[in-house]
C-alpha cells in the first residue's frame, strides 16, 4: 500500500476530529522518519513533545520488551513491584513529595483541578461548590469537559455545553491581572510556564516568580501544566526552573512515556497529595508495571543524556540560525530550547510552508494560521540541526 492508500483509509473510518498534515509515518528512529513509499525526513514535531528522547531510543525499548515478557497489567486493586520504583524515581527527578501516575496529559491536569478544589474545601475552607481556578485566556489543557472550560477557543468549545463552572480566565502574561482575579473563593492557578499550542508564547520575564508571590500571599495553589514543556523540552528539567517558581502541583505527560506509551502523573508535596484517599481518585491502567518500566527508561535517558542541556544549547542555535534567513513574511522565532516557534505575517496561511517542508524532507505543523512549531526531539545532533535547518532555509527563502 501506498501512503494514499492509508490517508484514504482514514479518511473512510476514522472520525474528522483532525485535520493531519498529508504524509503517512510507517518507521522512526531517533530523529528521523519514513513514509510507506521510503522518503525520509527529520521529526520536527516529536508527537507534541512526547518524543523527546527521540523514536525508539533503544534502553526505553528494552525496558517496554523486558517488562512485557513477565507483566503488563495488575489494577490497583493490587500493587506490582514496578510503580513503587517509578514512583520514587519521578519524585526524586522533580524533586516532589509524591507522585499520582495516570495515563495522559489531560488526566494530569484533571487530577491537578480535582486535588486543588478538594484541597480548597478541606483545608483552605472554601465551601464545596464555590472553589475557583484562574487560568490563562488561549491555554491548551486538553481536550476533556474540564479542559475545554478553562479554554477560550471557538474550536475546542462550540456546543459541548454546559460547561464546568468555576473557572476564571485572565489574559496569559499578565501577572496583575492574576492578583486581581484571586478572591476569598480562589483555590488555584493553572497556567503553562509557556504557551505551547497557542504558539510557543513566551510570557514575559518573572511573570511565573509573580504568579508563585501571589498564590503565597493569598494561599493558593500554583499548578504549573508541564505536559509540553516538561522533560528537558525548554533547556530545564522543567519550564519553572528559569525562575525558580516551584509550584505546588506539576501535570506531567508526553516524554514521560518515552515516546512508547502514554504515562501521566501529577507531583505535589504530602500537604497537597494527602487530600487523596481511597476512593477518591483512581486509574485501571495507572501506574501498570508496563508504563511504570518505560517511564523509569525514559527518565534515565532525560537524565544520563543530558538532554537539558543539548536542548538549551541547540535550541540557541535554532534561533540563531533562523533570525538569519531572508524572508519577507516572517515576523519573528521565539522559544525556549527546543521548544521554538516561528511567526509569520498576521493572515498569512502557514500551511502551504508545512507541505513544502514535508516535500523537502522536514515535518512540521501550523498552529493558529500564520505560526509553525519546530521541536525536534532533543537527541538531536548538531550536525543534524545544521542539515534540518538548511532546509527550513531553502523552504523559506522561496516564500515571496
């Protein structure tokens, strides 16, 4: 079969919740990619940042092979010799308490909202039913009921409603505007340290440092969604870390499995975690031996890799190199690590520049029109860059 033939397919029984750039990926490894028909190109998406180990990273395979010769599955109604040591590993990476594992990234984040409106009413003392988080206008969650009520995109929200109530939205990147939302009732504030689906937007510099100011004065919890931006992604552990604004819980997803499955948690210290109690909150699939060994793999790699650094370093690169292409309709590249952006003219439609790269022989996705994200994963090489970005030139240059 040809990539047609499986785009057709799809297209046939699959529902139209996605409109995918047209190419067909049926082999990865590392930074690379192939289609059915043999044409190679380099990953420049790394599946929304769950690949920042890159594909197949060969200690993260043998840890899902190894662990899917002995156990994959128990429940939580028993406990396995896998999600202790995964546990502990995750909390000492983040430098947390404790640790909830779930399944995805928006599950993260509805365990975060979940724990804040039950730390609210138990501990803060906000009547149960009142509880309210802030969140930032064009925020990206997910895509759950939860998710879509902090969002202000038309296309996330037409007719799902009602709505979940108690969520107040202010502009992302003002930090006053967050001081003059909070109230008696405010038992949260969830922001991503930067903007990854609304186009890389880098807020302006302490705006974290004064969202954590806030919550102290006023007790409340600073939830910092981490999904994208975690794992080394921005030259950091974590995006938090170039302001030393720890939050009080962190949803973490995407280059936690690895590339090779999903595998979620929120980490928080005891005072906020200990709300939870059986019953309470809970996962089938949540903390499985399987997900459990690739997640421990795939944290090794983070770390004995150091892929913080190779991503702080050749994220500069990136920047560099592209504020220097001659084209007439980009506006700006802006981002941290690898976790970059370039910004075309305002109703300038970047996805015809997507299908010249991919023709070219890099993948990359527009988001919100005129924006392309560019994040390779972080095992990728200089020279590799070098390459991808000669490309990205060769792309940009002919735009008239």
């Amino acid at each position: 079969m040809k990539s047609g033939d499986y785009i057709e397919m799809d297209e046939k029984y699959g529902a139209h919740n996605y409109h995918p750039l047209p190419v067909v990926i049926s082999w990865a490894l590392g930074t690379k990619v192939k289609d059915p028909d043999g044409k190679e190109y380099f990953d420049f998406l790394s599946a929304y940042s769950a690949v920042n180990q890159g594909h197949r990273h060969p200690r993260i395979i043998k840890a899902l092979v190894d662990q899917a010769n002995v156990c994959t599955l128990t429940s939580r109604a028993f406990h396995n010799d896998r999600m202790g040591l995964f546990l502990k590993k995750l909390c000492e990476f983040t430098g947390y308490d404790m640790a909830l594992p779930m399944n995805t990234g928006v599950e993260a984040v509805e365990t975060a909202i979940k724990a804040a409106r039950r730390w609210g009413a138990e501990v803060k003392g906000v009547p149960n039913g009142k509880q309210e988080v802030i969140c930032a206008e064009d925020n990206f969650h997910g895509r759950t009921l939860v998710a879509i009520s902090m969002s202000n995109d038309p296309d996330s929200t037409v007719n799902y409603g009602p709505y979940v109530p108690g969520f107040v939205r202010v502009p992302y990147g003002d930090a006053d505007a967050i001081v003059k939302a909070i109230t008696p009732n405010t038992v949260a504030v969830i922001v991503e340290p930067i903007q990854g689906e609304a186009g890389v937007v880098v807020p302006p510099a302490g705006y974290l440092a004064k969202i954590r100011e806030a919550c102290d004065k006023n007790r409340v919890l600073f939830i910092a969604d981490e999904v994208q931006t975690g794992f080394c992604r921005t030259g950091k552990r974590f995006a938090w870390q170039h302001e030393g604004a720890r939050p009080d819980i962190m949803c973490l997803g995407k280059a936690l499995g690895g590339g090779v499955m999903p595998v979620s948690a929120i980490v928080a210290d005891k005072k906020v975690m200990e709300v939870f109690t059986p019953g309470t909150h809970g996962s089938t699939f949540g903390g499985n031996p399987l997900s459990s060994s690739v997640a421990i793999a795939a944290l090794e790699v983070l770390e004995d890799e150091k892929l913080d650094q190779n991503a702080e370093r050749l994220g500069k690169v990136f920047r560099d190199e592209i504020a220097k292409i001659k084209c007439p309709k980009m506006v700006t590249v802006r981002g941290k690590g690898l976790l970059n952006a370039v910004v075309f003219e305002k109703g300038f439609e970047a996805w015809n520049v997507c299908l010249a790269l991919r023709d070219a022989g890099l993948l990359a996705k527009q988001t919100h029109g005129n924006i392309i994200r560019f994040a390779p994963p972080l095992v990728i090489t200089e020279k590799e860059m070098m390459e991808a970005v000669a490309i990205i030139k060769g792309v940009f240059e002919k735009i008239a």
